[in-house]
C-alpha cells in the first residue's frame, strides 16, 4: 500500500512501512502488487475502454495509425513483430506506445476520437504516482529520499505501452507449449530500466503472466537472449485488475542496487483452456530514467 508514501522531507511511518514491504519483495521476489498509488480505477478502466475500440479496429484502418518508430519508441505495432526473446518467434501480441507530450509529438492519427486525450492523462496521474514508489524505494535502500526521484526530472525516456494479444483459436487444451522456439504471447525476458507498472484488463485478469523469482532471475541481463525453458522455475502471477499494479525490477534498478534487487525474468504464456480464445489486454508504464541521468 503506497498512500503513504507522499512527497516530504522527512520520512512518515507510512513510507517507512510501505519500503519496508517492498523490500522484502524485491529481494525475494523481484514482483509485488502495489495499491493506492495515486491512480483511479475510472482512470485505468478508461484507457482499457479506449485500448478495446483501438485494437478493434479493421487492418484498413489500423494501416492509417501512426506506425512504430524505433528511434522514439512510440506508435503503432503490427501483430507479431517484435520478439523479446530472439530464441523465439514473434510475439502474439500488438501494440500502441506513447511518451510525455512534453518532448515527444505522440500522434493520434486514426485512433478512436478522445483516445489521445483519456490515455496522456492516465499518463499524467501514473508520473505523479511513480514519484511516490520513488520516495518508497529509496528508503528501502536507506538512501536519501530523492535517491531515485532526482533521476526522473524530465521523464523523457518513460514509456506507456498499450498491449493487446488476441485471441489464440486453435490453442491445445493445455495452452501452447513453450518449448524452445516456440511461440508465446511475450517472450522470456527482463525489463531495462528501473522498474514497471502493470496494469490488466478485469476480464482476463492477467492470464498467462509468469515470473521467475528474483534469485532464479536473470540478474542484470536484459537481452531476453536465454530461452529461460525450465518450466519448473516459472510461477503465474495474476492480475488483481482495477487500479492495482503489478511492479517488477528492471536491469538498471538491480545496477544501481548492486544486484540486492535483482531484474525478474517474465514471460506471458498462452494459458490453458477458455482464456486461451479471449482477448488480452495489459497497460505498461516502463519506469526509465532521464536521458541525462
């Protein structure tokens, strides 16, 4: 619970409590559920609305979206583009990223009217809220309160990430496989930067999210270059829905903490049985600090 993790110069026994708890989480885990950051339900629950009219949309019309750009990493990712784990095939996933307005021209050509508008301003609430777990996490290291948050002055290289998988019709009675090779809905892999915000859809709740845990992680490797097949080391870790996020390490926070909290390996899997042929949708704020930081 971050409510109280509130900006101050002195730390209140609610930041000290809440970085207390993600601390142990982090080094046992590398994942935690994060609640009353800051962010609404209705917030969350609007931009997953908007994400459903998005993805919905026919392959005309999703060819006249502004398409992805690797320089910028914002825009318009075509199904099955992109593989974070190279061992595998493409992905079964595609994606709309958008950064600050402040330095980046997210263009909205094509989406659904008021897309633009519902997702900066989830955007808005999620950098505000971030400042919070910032503060948490740096007393968690027994590090000056702005520790981590003197990093994101600008949040120029932060990236909101919205993440559609569709459904998976001809999927096995116990999902796909994950053999080496194979196909999954996101690849093995660990996150770059300091940490992420997940957020899932009340419908599919996550499905098909799996973690290793941090001291069977991939320490500060963020290649996704391991196929990471050894099915036993793999935990699912399902979305509570709503406006609690499910937040991981990243290569840099392990970095910065000299490997105490170390960057968790995850993947998301093809689950078994109906949620296989249901659509799935994730909201993703990727945590990167300043380009000047």
């Amino acid at each position: 619970d971050c409510g109280g993790c509130v900006a101050g110069n002195d730390p209140t026994p609610g930041q000290r409590l809440a970085a207390g708890s993600i601390d142990r989480a982090f080094r046992e885990h590398g994942f935690l559920y994060l609640t009353d950051l800051g962010v609404d339900e209705e917030d969350v629950r609007g931009v997953f609305d908007m994400m459903k009219r998005l993805f919905a949309l026919s392959d005309g019309e999703k060819a006249r979206l502004s398409e992805y750009d690797p320089k910028t990493n914002i825009g318009f990712s075509k199904f099955a583009t992109e593989a974070l784990n190279t061992h595998r095939r493409p992905d079964l996933k595609e994606s709309f990223n958008i950064r600050s307005r402040r330095h980046y021209a997210n263009d909205y050509t094509g989406t659904p009217d008021g897309f633009g508008d519902v997702a900066e301003s989830l955007w808005d609430k999620l950098e505000e809220a971030s400042r919070r777990l910032f503060i948490a996490c740096a007393l968690a290291m027994g590090e000056d309160i702005r520790f981590f948050e003197r990093t994101f002055e600008r949040f120029d290289f932060t990236t909101l990430r919205m993440l559609h998988f569709p459904p998976v019709e001809d999927s096995p009675p116990g999902g796909l496989p994950a053999g080496d090779g194979d196909a999954l809905r996101i690849g093995e892999h660990t996150d770059f930067g300091m940490v992420t915000l997940l957020f899932h859809d009340d419908e599919s709740a996550g499905a098909g999210l799996q973690v290793r845990r941090a001291g069977e992680g991939a320490g500060n490797d963020a290649s996704g270059a391991s196929s990471g097949n050894e099915e036993g080391s793999w935990v699912d870790a399902a979305g509570r829905g709503g406006a609690t996020a499910i937040v991981n390490t990243g290569a840099l926070l392990a970095r910065w903490t000299n490997d105490e909290w170390r960057a968790t390996a995850h993947r998301v899997v093809v689950p078994p049985g109906p949620a296989a042929g249901e659509d799935r949708y994730s909201l993703a704020y990727f945590l990167d600090p300043d380009r000047d930081a």
